[in-house]
C-alpha cells in the first residue's frame, strides 16, 4: 500500500518583532489583563509593508521545495489553506491562492485549490493531499498557507474599551507561513500514520472572523471562558481514545516522541496535557513550542513549530510526532507522523 510522508518542511517568519509590552501599550484600556502571562506569547511577528498572505506563504512555498528533491515542475497539486487571503491589500476569493501560488512557482502542470478550516486548514490541507496519494489520484504536492493575520491584533487594538473584551484574543497573534512537500514514498519507518479530523459545532458561535462591528477593519471575537474548558479540550481525547480502540491501541502503545499542540495559549496547552494524561493514563511526551517568540500564527501554527524544531535540532530523524489541532469551528483531532532525513 502506497504510505504518504512529508517530503519536505518549509517556512518563513517576517523580520519586524512587536513584543507583548508595545502592542498592550497601545490599548485604550486601563487594566488590561496580563496577557504574556495567560497566553504566554511574549514577542510575534509582523509582515513588512511589502508583505502579505500571498507573499510569505511564496516564501514558505519556495523554503519547502529549496528543501526538497523536487522542483515547482514536479508538483502535481497545490492546496492553499491560509485564512487570511491579502495580496496588494485586497482579501482575494478569486483567483484562488492556490492558483496564484501554482502561476508565482512555475508549477505550470499542477491541479490547485483552497481549502479553508480555520487554524486546521493546513492540517486539513494535509488530510486531503494524503487521501489525494493513497487514492493514487496524484504522486506529490504541496500543501501551503501564509497568515498575514496582525490586522485583526490592529483591530482590537482601536476597539478594545474592557478588560474581558471579546477581541482580546486577537492580541497574541503573529504573521507567518509554513509549507509542505507529501509524496507517496513513505515506509514502514517514515510517513503519515493517520491522520483523523472532526468538527463540533456546538462551539461554533464561540469564535468569529469577520469585518468588525464598529470599523472598518477585520475583526476576531472569541469568547475565551467559553471556548476553552474542559468540555471542548475532551474533543480531542475522546476521538482518540476512540480511534485507537478501534486498532486494538492505547495512546502509551504508539510511543509518540512529541506533541505538537496549536500555539494559542501556553497555559491552555499545559492544562490540555494534564486532561489528556488523566483521560489516556498515559504520558505526553514533550512538547516543542515558539509561541513566546511567534505567537499564533493561525493555520501555520504546527509546521513553523516543526520547521523550528528540525532547525533547533530538537527533532531528528525517526521521530514520531504527534500533532493535536485547536480550530475555530471548532476543529479538533490529531495527526500522526514518523519523520524521516528532513532538512532545513
């Protein structure tokens, strides 16, 4: 059976730092919370005024396949799944990213689409690509999104006039992209074990994209209390608890090297980890993590920390990693993958 693996990581963060202090400076309120100590964001970054979506995810795009055996000419598919979708300060429906992308790379032969899922769209863009491989419909693609997402942190910044602000979420997140290189080449010892996506739309009210109430700008409203409790944290345990069963697994059976979990709130994560140990009586593994340095950078958020790790040398070769989404939607679910010689 044809095994999908990941070919190839790449990834591009802006140049231009705003730490936690200045962006919170800004606010027109006057006791705002700590915010670098409840999301444990201290610094993200912000796209350059010649930068945009479609800019840093090109740069991601060509980082991914600079790591790679193939070149833009051999991709059969490119699958865009950013979020915030801004060149030349338009938001872009059509023509889709995916072709703009596939028409900047040279890759003149491949099928290209959009997927948007919120911050699992690159995750959702891999679930597809892996399909897309087994199914034998293609034999490599790229799967890329690029988040120029800081306008919404502008947004809240006008707006925001109470300390539990429904805006107050968009103030940790930073700009940034990922991509990845998947062909059907994979091994008994590297590729995608399984990957397993689901949505409840109980929660789907709780958080909100769209051009803000009170101005011009786009907007996020989330509301956190609500969003992040233990009742949604259990999505992601239950399905794969679920899922394992049904291979006659446990989560301590699959002996996961790391966990890489949606940079959106260190507590959040360090809570996530304790119902999860409870829930699976078992051990999580470690946890690479660049949300004090990036922030949330939306739908790229796994595969920067992946790109980042390879670069640190905190992940190597042979290592199984465990990816766990945390999506507006709300999207949870978990993706399995045993890294083969990656280079960045």
């Amino acid at each position: 059976m044809v095994r999908t693996r990941i070919e190839a990581v790449g990834a591009y963060l802006p140049a231009t730092e705003v730490s936690t202090a200045e962006l919170l400076a800004q606010l027109a309120v006057d006791s705002p919370i700590d915010l670098e100590r409840v999301s444990g964001v201290r610094h993200r970054r912000r796209c350059a005024p010649d930068e945009d979506s479609f800019s840093v995810a090109a740069a991601a795009a060509r980082s991914a396949l600079d790591n790679s055996r193939y070149d833009a000419a051999d991709l059969d598919v490119i699958i865009s799944c950013s979020i915030t979708r801004i060149r030349d300060g338009e938001f872009t429906v059509e023509p889709s990213f995916a072709l703009m992308l596939r028409n900047e790379l040279g890759a003149a032969d491949a099928i290209h689409f959009d997927v948007s899922n919120a911050c699992a769209g690159m995750l959702s863009g891999v679930l597809v690509l892996d399909r897309m491989i087994r199914a034998g419909i293609v034999k490599r693609g790229l799967v890329v999104s690029g988040e120029y997402i800081t306008p919404i942190a502008d947004t809240a910044v006008r707006e925001m006039s109470e300390k539990y602000d429904p805006q107050f979420a968009s103030l940790t997140v930073g700009d940034g992209a990922a991509a990845v290189v998947l062909d059907g080449d994979g091994t008994p010892d590297e590729g995608i074990d399984y990957i397993e996506l689901n949505t409840s739309a109980a929660f789907a009210q709780l958080c909100l994209g769209m051009p803000s109430d009170r101005s011009s700008g786009i907007a996020l409203y989330t509301d956190n209390r609500a969003m992040h409790n233990e009742q949604r944290y259990l999505l992601w345990t239950t399905r794969q608890q679920d899922f394992l069963k049904s291979r006659n697994s446990t989560f301590a059976d699959e002996c996961y090297d790391y966990v890489i979990h949606h940079q959106f709130s260190a507590p959040a994560v360090e809570l996530i980890n304790k119902i999860a140990e409870r829930e699976f009586d078992a051990t999580v593994p470690p946890g690479p993590a660049v949300l004090e340095r990036y922030g949330n950078t939306a739908s790229t958020s796994h595969f920067v920390v992946l790109h980042d790790a390879l670069k640190q040398q905190r992940i190597t070769s042979g290592a199984k990693v465990l990816m766990v989404p945390a999506a507006s939607g709300v999207v949870a679910g978990f993706l399995s993958v045993t890294l083969g010689d990656l280079q960045v």
